[in-house]
C-alpha cells in the first residue's frame, strides 16, 4: 500500500463519518422535535390519538414520546445506533400506516411518503452503524 493511498483511505474514511453524523443529525431532529412537543403536550396529543382510534391515549402518547425523544438521542449521540435505527424505521412505518393512510388527500399522501423516506435513512443507517463521531465508535 502507498502512502498515497493510505491517506485517501484516511480521508475517505473521514468524509464517510463526516457524512453520516450529518444524517444522523438531521434523522434525530425531527424525532427529538416530535417527541418532546408530545411529552410536553400529552393531553394534547392523548386527544389527538384517541380520535384515531387507539387504544389507552394517554399511555400510548408517553410511549409514543419516550420512543421519539429517547430514539432520536440515541441516534444523534450514535448510541446502540443500529438498534435505535431498526427501532424507528419500524416505528415510522408503522406510524405511517396508522396516521397516514388517507391518500386521496395529497397532504397525507405526502406525510406518508415522508415516513417511506426516513425509513430508508433509517434502514442505510442500521446497516451503516453510526461512524466514527459517535459513542458506538468509542466503545468499540
């Protein structure tokens, strides 16, 4: 191997986790958002899923904030990163079919196709890891 192409691979390297902790911050935002707004809100949003029909609003909005808050932390830290990115792809699906299946209006079709899109981040991320700029990487 050449010291030429050691340090690109150096490089390559760097620029790999330089882009993936971009995507990892930006995957957590909407998720640290969300799930604080429903922790800080649950009568809010317990009235909220009780008119979609599910089961126990008030536990159901807990859990529901707790997997966001806690979820987009451990993906922002780039903590048990392949976990959490499994954790939420399943969680934005699902909340895609439960939310957002009204799709002869264009506004829900479009936040259904939103929950598809960050499930494939989720899913490159789970198959990715986290990079080196994370607690995963340090503990490795």
């Amino acid at each position: 191997m050449s010291i030429n192409s050691s340090v690109a691979g150096n490089g390559a390297a760097s620029n790999n986790s330089t882009t993936i902790l971009l995507g990892r911050i930006l995957l957590a935002v909407i998720f640290l958002l969300s799930g604080f707004g429903k922790l800080t809100a649950i009568s809010g949003t317990a009235g909220y899923f009780g008119a979609l029909g599910l089961p126990v609003p008030t536990v159901t909005a807990v859990v529901v904030g707790l997997i966001e808050l806690l979820g987009g932390l451990a993906i922002l830290l780039g903590f048990q990163t392949r976990i959490a990115a499994w954790v939420l792809a399943i969680f934005t699906i699902a909340t895609g079919l439960v939310a957002h299946t009204g799709w002869a209006d264009q506004m829900q079709m479009i936040q259904f196709l939103k929950n598809l899109a960050i499930t494939g981040g989720f899913i490159l991320l789970a198959s990715s890891g986290a990079g080196s700029y994370s607690i995963d990487a340090k503990r490795a």
